[in-house]
C-alpha cells in the first residue's frame, strides 16, 4: 500500500516506480459499477444519490483495497449540466442521445456556471466522502470527460469529426468552450480532495493523429497547464486502439495515460517502450470478456502474463482496459488483486 503524504506531489510514474523498487505493482481496477451490485442499488440511483455512489465505492475499497479508486465513469455528467437532453437509465449509465444544436446557443451557455447543477455538485460531493471516509493510503481518483467527446456530445459525434475537416473554425470555437468548462468542474474536483483527475476522450478514437493532436491533445494540454501546480495527477483516457495516439497522449502534460484492452487492439507493452518513463501506462486487461466471462483462473493467467510482459517498465499500474460492467463477478475482481499482489 502507498504511504501517508505520499499522494500530492507525486507523479504516478513516481509513485508505481517507488512500488516497483519494492518487488510489487500498483493494482488499480477500474470498478465503479460493481460496487453498485455489492450494495444491491441501482447505477439510476448511485449516479443522483452521492450517498448511494459513496457507499458502492466503500464497499470495493473495503472489499478489495485497491491503490486508487474511482468513482462510476459518467460520460454524461457535463453535457446534462449543459441542459443536454440525457437519458437515465434505472441500470445502466446515463447518456446523451443525438438532439439539435446550435452554435447560437454557446452565448446562452456561456453564461451558465455548471458548478451549480445538481447533479455535477453529486459527483463532487462523492469525491469529498472519498477524501474524508476512506484510508490515506489509496488515491482517490475523479473522472471528467475530455473537450472533444464534450463538443461531440453537444453537436453528435458524426458532425465533430467531419467539423474537423469541414468546419474546423466551429469546432476549435466549440473545444475552447467545452475546454473552460471542464476546468469549471476540475476546480471544484481537486478543491474536494481528488489526487487523480482521469479525463474520459473516448470520441477522440475516431480521429487521426493529427486531428487528435488539433481537437483533443492540445486542449487537454490547456488543462493540465492550468493546473500544474495543484500537485494532482491527470490521467489520460482513450478507448479502443490507441496505437496511433498514444504518443499525442502522452505529450499532453499529462502523467499516465490509460488504455484499452488487447482485444481493442492495444499492445502495452509496445506503447510503453515508445512512452517516457515519467509518464505511467495504466492497463489493460479486458473488462468486457476476461474479467466479465473468464474463470478466476483465467483472470489470474492473464493478468499474470500481463505482469511479465510489462516487466521492465517501473511506470506500470496494473488496471483494466476501461471500467468493468456491473455485472463483473466478484471473484473475477479478487482474482485479478490478488494476481497483482503477488508479483
């Protein structure tokens, strides 16, 4: 386990290099959503209640005391404080169905303080339970969702990347925008106790390197910058295959970059040789098929070959590819630590 007053201050790629000199990895499993089920909740619930969220991640800190947690990934959370229209389902993860939009409307926007919205202001006092209730030893993570996939939600996915060749005036005016809002909410998340932002940009997937350096990196940069000397660590978040932008991930200003599984088509061990030292490669072990339909067995094979492979790289924390579903069997999570705790 880390140790008290180690947190703020520390690089992850400083933090998983001190456990590496100590014979042992920092094991991290991105399991928002099965708390839920340990608590017998709802996600609906959990996402609007931060009693309900704070209790589902207690219970798989108590379960499984893992080296930082986070709470439920939430992609939805700055588009709905923006009055996109979101649906929220009772057991799955809100979301922002494609509705009209006008760049009219930012001037309107503009003037809205999100940090007032009800339901972001769950989020933050989620973080701040974490921070008070549970053991200093474990970094408490918070999620945001990055400047493109915001802009995507606002306008839909299909017209952001053909703004990025089309209109890219509109686009870069939009980025800037959903840019100054996050840092809205990364305020009030570092203020409330947050060691870890992780910022979710699962739209820019879709874009190539350049059009990812252009749309999402350089924008991302713009918060790490203004945040440089919080002591807090950002995490980079891209799902699918990455192999073509990782390199623009982690020249954000960033300090770990978390990747998608093997079966996305993300080989670890080749980005990590390609990735500075100071920088730590967080993955990648597949949420979908190996720690929601393999056997415990077949988990503790996995990641222990995962282990190996990413043997000579002290910035290496052992995670999932993404956050696990809700139905993710809890011997499959124990299996996984204990796999990680015993290298």
């Amino acid at each position: 386990m880390l140790l008290l007053g180690v947190m703020r201050g520390k690089t992850l790629s400083e933090l998983a290099s001190s456990a590496f000199k100590e014979h042992r990895r920092l094991v991290a499993p991105l399991a928002g959503f099965p708390g839920v089920e340990m608590i017998g909740s709802t996600i609906k619930l959990a996402q609007q209640n931060f009693g309900e969220h704070y209790k589902a991640i207690r219970s798989l800190v108590d379960s499984y005391s893992p080296d930082l947690v986070f709470p439920l990934m939430d992609l939805s959370v700055e588009a709905n404080a923006l009055g996109r229209y979101t649906v929220f389902p009772r057991g799955e993860s809100a979301t922002v169905p494609k509705d009209t939009f006008d760049m009219e409307e930012l001037e309107s926007l503009s003037r809205i303080n999100i940090t007032f919205d009800t339901r972001l202001m769950g989020y933050v006092e989620t973080i701040k339970m974490m921070s008070v209730s549970l053991p200093p030893s474990i970094l408490k993570g918070a999620y945001v969702v990055g400047p493109f996939t915001l802009a995507a939600l606002m306008m839909g996915a299909d017209e952001a990347v053909i703004s990025t060749i089309l209109d890219t005036e509109k686009l870069h005016r939009l980025c800037h925008f959903t840019t100054e809002r996050i840092q809205e909410y990364v305020q009030l998340l570092l203020a409330s106790g947050a060691d870890v932002i992780c910022i979710l940009e699962p739209t820019g997937v879709m874009l190539s390197p350049e059009q990812f350096s252009e749309f999402s990196a350089i924008y991302i940069h713009h918060i790490t910058t203004s945040f440089k000397y919080s002591g807090a660590n950002f995490v980079y978040h891209t799902c699918g295959n990455t192999m073509h932008l990782a390199e623009k991930m982690a020249r954000a200003g960033v300090q770990g970059v978390s990747l998608d599984s093997r079966d996305a088509g993300v080989d670890l061990p080749a980005i990590a040789e390609r990735l500075p030292q100071d920088v730590a490669v967080i993955g990648n072990i597949s949420p979908a098929t190996t720690m929601r339909f393999a056997t415990p067995a077949e988990v503790r094979k996995e990641v222990g070959e995962l282990l190996k492979e990413m043997e000579r790289f002290p910035n290496f924390v052992l995670s999932t590819g993404c956050d696990l579903p809700q139905e993710t069997p809890p011997q499959n999570i124990r299996a996984f630590m204990e796999a990680g705790r015993a290298w």
